[in-house]
C-alpha cells in the first residue's frame, strides 16, 4: 500500500525529529486536502499537545491531546499502519498526568507512533532521506524569506 506523502513526513518529523511544529504544518495540509478527516485531525493534535507542553503550555497541551484522545479511541487498533492503540494509551495517560500537573508536576517526554505495517516502515524510511531536519526547529509560523521588512 502507498502512503500519503504527507503522512511519511509527520512520522518522520514526529519519530525521528520531535519537531511536533512540522508535524502540524504537513498534518494540517493532508488534513485539509482530505477533506478534513478527523483522523489527521486527532494525529495533528497529538503532535500540537506535545509542542505545546514542551513549551511549557500546560493547558493548550491538556485541551489537545485530551481532545486527540477521544478522537483516536474510536478507531480500530491498527490505523494508517500504526500501532493506534498504543498511542491513544500514551496520549490519554498523558492528558491524564497533565490535568493535575499543578500537584503533581513532571518533565516533558516524548512518544513514539509505533510502525506496524512494514511497507509503511520501508516508505518512512525512504521519505526519511529526502528530508533535511530543521535545526533549529522552528517555534511558530514565520514569515517567507521573499517578504521582507521595511
């Protein structure tokens, strides 16, 4: 099976770079060219949630990935080539710890979508090469480098 370029790009971006910012500029155009599906929407939050408590955003991570969660409960185990279950344990759990980060607080880690299907393993792989980290990551949107300042 072929997988949505797009798609390569967030699970290289989420597992190999951490940088959650990519994930929701690729996630978000996939998003919307598939007609906004919640599916990509719920994935784009997971990654929105962890740029935003690595940031120190406590309540937008909560919202998002409380809200990623309930979203990706309602598919099957294996979705998209990826060990959904998984992950929708590891989000809940983290919306769950950061509902009472004021008591009981912790350090930000990151998750890892985890590949089951491995054409999907083989396709990231090959996605991989072609795909340059951002160093240093970006922290928000930015302006094109053809618009400048006056």
């Amino acid at each position: 099976m072929a997988y949505e370029p797009l798609y390569l790009e967030y699970l290289v971006y989420f597992n190999r770079d951490r940088d959650y910012f990519e994930c929701h500029e690729v996630l978000e155009e996939l998003w919307l060219a598939q007609k906004r599906d919640p599916l990509y929407k719920a994935l784009l939050q997971v990654a929105v949630g962890l740029y935003h408590f690595r940031n120190h955003n406590v309540r937008g991570a909560t919202i998002m990935l409380s809200g990623a969660s309930a979203k990706l409960e309602g598919y099957p185990a294996v979705t998209l080539g990826i060990d959904l279950a998984k992950l929708v344990e590891e989000v809940k759990d983290y919306a769950r710890r950061l509902e009472s980060y004021e008591q009981r607080p912790f350090s930000y880690y990151d998750l890892t979508i985890d590949i089951i299907d491995p054409s999907l393993a083989d396709q990231v792989e090959t996605a991989a090469v072609a795909i340059t980290p951002n160093n240093p990551q970006r922290r928000g949107p930015q302006r094109p480098t053809s618009i400048q300042r006056k």
